[in-house]
C-alpha cells in the first residue's frame, strides 16, 4: 500500500476515533452566554388622593320650646251655666319675651284652702277635644276648658258629697302646679264624674 493510500487510511480511522470518543476536528464552539436580566416589579402610580365627600347641609331654624313654668300666668276666666253645668276656662297666658309651645291636657283637681290636699278624683280628660301644638306669641293666650257638673245632681251618700275652696292647675307636660281659688261642690267618689278638662287651644278673639 501506498504513502497516499496509508495517510488516508490513518485518517479515517483519526475520524471514526473521534466520533465515538466525542471529539471533534475543529476548536469547540463557546458555549452559549445566557444572560438574565432581573426586571424590577411595576410601581403603581399613586394619584392625587381623593377629596373626602363633604355634604352640605342648610341648618333648619328651630322652632319655638315648649312654655316652661315661668313663662305662664295661669288664672280661671269668666265662666258659664247651662243645665246644672258649669263651664269654665283655664287660662294661660304667655308672659315671657319670646314665642313658646303648649300641647295636650293640663291636670287639674279640686282641693282644700291650702291647695295641698286634693279633694275628690282628678279631672277627667275629654278625648273628644284633639290635641294639637299651641304657639304663643308673647302676651298670647291658650285655654283649657273645664265642665263642672253640679254635684248636688248626684245622691249625697254614694257621691261623697263635699265642698271645694280651691283648684289645682298643672300646665300641660310641666310638674310646677298653680293653685287658683274656687269654691264649689264635688263628689269624693270617683264613680261620680264632676270634673272634665279638654286639652288646650288658642283662646277665641
């Protein structure tokens, strides 16, 4: 065999070494660069912050308080009789500067010359008579109207029959009492119905 003939032999068999061993004839290829880039997390934008919800509101006036007992002059009006009944009107007059309210019924009973002992059952609210919410301008007035039956009408015995020298007078929703002189007659038992009250309203002109 020839030089050519054996120079290509040997290198054939350089070749078939180097496949099976992994090698190859040239230089190696580099091996790729990976390159990893650390991205930063997006910031939110923060934007202007939000105004705060302001709700206007237009005040209301206030109207005027309830008549508180300093403001009130309570005193009995001029009376009158139909049918052994007596009708007789409690007054209230403002007599303060300023505007107040009353509403409802006032208590009212009879009593002794003192003013401190009652005498026979308080009177009995009429509820036929509406309640409503009395303004009184200063120097104004409002009434409460009292029926009075005879209580001579009645048997003395089961009646109780007795005499009253006064009449206690409670505004409407006040604790203060006004004692007011009256006299007349009434009955200790309940069961026998003398004295009615209606709830207050603005006195007629």
């Amino acid at each position: 065999m020839g030089s050519p003939a054996r120079a290509a032999l040997a290198a054939a068999i350089t070749c078939g070494l180097a496949l099976v061993a992994g090698c190859s004839t040239g230089t190696p290829a580099p091996a790729p660069t990976v390159t990893i880039t650390k991205t930063s997390g997006a910031t939110a934008s923060a934007g202007p912050a939000a105004s705060p919800s302001i709700t206007s509101t237009t005040p209301v006036a206030a109207g005027p308080g309830p008549c508180q007992s300093g403001a009130l002059n309570v005193a009995l009006g001029t009376g009158s009789a139909a049918a052994g009944t007596q009708y007789l009107p409690v007054r209230f007059t403002n007599v303060s500067h300023a505007a107040c309210t009353l509403y409802g019924f006032p208590g009212v009973s009879f009593t002794g010359e003192t003013y401190s002992v009652q005498v026979g059952p308080a009177a009995t609210r009429n509820h036929a008579s509406p309640e409503s919410l009395v303004t009184l301008a200063p120097g104004a007035v409002a009434t409460a109207l009292l029926t009075i039956v005879n209580a001579q009408n009645y048997p003395p015995g089961p009646c109780g029959l007795t005499t009253a020298s006064g009449v206690l007078v409670y505004p409407p929703n006040l604790k203060t009492s006004v004692g007011l002189p009256y006299n007349g007659y009434t009955c200790v038992n309940a069961k026998y119905h003398v004295l009615t009250v209606n709830a207050v309203v603005p006195a007629s002109s």
